[in-house]
C-alpha cells in the first residue's frame, strides 16, 4: 500500500439540479383524486384529508399523495372543542399552526399578494414528504379548481414573475396567480382579495386564499368554492376543497434536488506505485523480489483508491471498474465522485 497527499488542486466541487415529478412514480401530473372513509370519520379527519391517485376501497395500504385542510382564524367552519370557549375548534388549530410555521408569529396575519383579507381563512394543501427531493421546482404547479366540472381556475406560481424571491419563516415564498408555468395572465393574475394563496416550495405547501377562491368565475374571479364560516358547525370546507380539485382533475407538481459532487483527481505518476507492497511481491528476510524480471521491469494492477485523513483513518474506497495496469511506462489519472 501507497501513500500520496492530495494537494488543493486534486479536489473539484460540483451542483447539479435533478428534476423529477412529484407524484407516485415520479409522476407530474395527478387527474384522479380519492379520499378513504376511515381517515375521514377518525378523529383526524375533523383537521385534515389524505388524498390518494387510486380508490382506497379496492386497494389497502396506498400512499399519501398530499393532504388538504381548512383554517379559520376565529375558528369557524368546525365545531368548538368546548361549548363555552368560542373560538377554538379543529379550523383554529390549522390556522395556528400554519401561522406559525409559515408567518413565524401567532399574531401576524397572512397576506395574500397586497391585500390582508378581512377574513382569515385559508385552504392549505401539504404535499407528502416521501413524495419530493429536496424541494417543490417552481414554474411546475398547475393546480386547477372546479365547482360545476366545466369551468376552470388554473393557478400556477409567480415564479417567473419575480425578479427577488421573497423569503419567510417557510424559505421561498412566491404568489400562487391565475395563469400557468410560472407566470400570470395578462393583467396579474389576481383578485380584489389579493392573490389565490402563496407557494412554499421548500416545505412543499400551497396556502389558498379562501377569500379568493369563494369569488364567482371569470376575469379576477375565483372558482365559486363556496366556504361556510358557521360557527360551531362542522360545514366541512375541506371535502368543498376535495370536490373541486377531483372536478378539475389535474394537480402538476415537480420536485427538484440539488446534488453536491465533490470531484477527487488521483494521479499516478510513472515512477510511482510500480512495485507492491504486497508479501508475495518480496521473499527471503532481506526483502528480494520473488521474480527477478521485476527488478527492472516491475508491473502491477491498480484495482482500488482508498482515502485517509491525517489520523490514517480510511474515510472512502473508490473500486475500479477493471484492474489498471501500472509501469515506469504509464501514468495513471483516476477521477473519484462523491455524491452527497
């Protein structure tokens, strides 16, 4: 075995951005949407749905795509936890936690592109982590809604929009907009209740703007989801959510990963690492090579690169597809990537 210390020119850092769907299979685009009764009627079901590609009823054990929920700041839309606290129920507690996760503070409001809404409702759709890489690409979401199966709101993010990217307790935050691949229609892509939600592509989360979707179809307008802000009643404004993204039928979304690669030149001079330190190489106790054509003419097989630290620790091996044959009449240059 032979040692050589590697010197700052060797090492070579490398990014490169991998693109895939985010759905099953690395799949874009979703067009069939399924609930399962269980989730529903559990106690779960009161903050959230889980929605799947297939029917549950035919086949167990399918995974989470993404899920939806509703959140009221003042807790309407859901029944109260107890009768006599008003304002507190499953609605409040998706508001909360979104708040905090997304503003950072309980006490800020969310505001959807300039307008902070007089009433603060949200819709919100978390994609399952299993289901992407290292983020949501932005440019890719083509969420559409539907409350009559014939007409269409189609919301992409601002993405392209932007020239600064705006970031938040969440990472990036861009405006979800009517339009598509990223950029708005003509005219901005929003309503008198500001923009359609915001886009959290680092958290994979979409927060709607129910206001904004409540609005009745057309220019500025929204999808006539019809959001019911009763109080202490379970209106279940998340099937309303669920109905209208299976009208639409088709949710694209791709992920987005970016991979390190760090890049290791190991180089083998002529005159280097042409004997082996192996014990079938030398005989007798003076050390003599076995076969005396190698006294001259030495040859060996480079099969393997192992890397140390200064405590002589082995950190990586790099395996060489085939063997690489080594004499004072060769010079060797081995390219190790690591990944990471």
């Amino acid at each position: 075995m032979s040692f050589k210390r590697l010197d700052p020119e060797d090492f070579l850092i490398s990014a490169d951005s991998v693109t895939a769907g985010a759905w099953e299979d690395e799949t874009p685009t979703l067009t069939t949407f399924f609930t399962s009764s269980t989730q529903e009627a559990g106690a779960s079901g009161e903050y959230y749905l889980d929605l799947f590609k297939d029917n549950t009823a035919t086949t167990a054990g399918l995974p989470t795509q993404f899920s939806v929920a509703f959140g009221d700041s003042v807790g309407s839309g859901s029944i109260l936890f107890d009768p006599g606290i008003d304002g507190k129920s499953p609605s409040s507690t998706v508001f909360g936690q979104f708040q905090n996760i997304v503003l950072g503070d309980e006490n800020n409001s969310f505001i959807f592109g300039d307008v902070t809404p007089d009433t603060q409702s949200l819709y919100v759709i978390s994609v399952d982590r299993a289901k992407y890489k290292g983020n949501i690409f932005p440019g890719t979401l083509d969420l559409r809604l539907s409350s009559d199966g014939s007409s269409i709101l189609q919301l992409t993010d601002n993405s392209n929009d932007v020239s600064t990217v705006t970031f938040n307790e969440a990472g990036r935050v861009y405006q979800v907009v009517s339009g598509s691949n990223g950029s708005a229609i003509t005219g901005g892509g929003q309503t008198a209740q500001g923009s359609y939600g915001l886009f959290l592509p680092d958290i994979g989360c979409i927060v709607l703007n129910a206001a904004a979707l409540d609005l009745t179809y057309g220019a500025g307008g929204g999808c006539s989801l019809g959001t019911v802000r009763d109080s202490d009643t379970n209106n279940n404004n998340v099937r309303r959510l669920y109905e209208s993204l299976k009208s639409a039928a088709n949710f694209t979304l791709n992920s987005q990963e970016n991979l390190t690669s760090d890049f290791i030149f190991i180089r083998a001079r002529n005159s280097e690492y042409n004997y082996s330190e192996n014990p079938s190489f030398i005989s007798g106790s003076e050390g003599e090579v076995t076969y005396t054509e190698f006294i001259n003419s030495p040859q060996t097989f480079i099969t393997s690169v192992g890397m140390y630290n200064d405590n002589n620790e082995l950190l990586a091996v790099a395996k060489l597809s085939k063997p690489l044959k080594k004499d004072f009449t060769k010079e060797t240059l081995i390219r190790v990537k690591l990944d990471f």
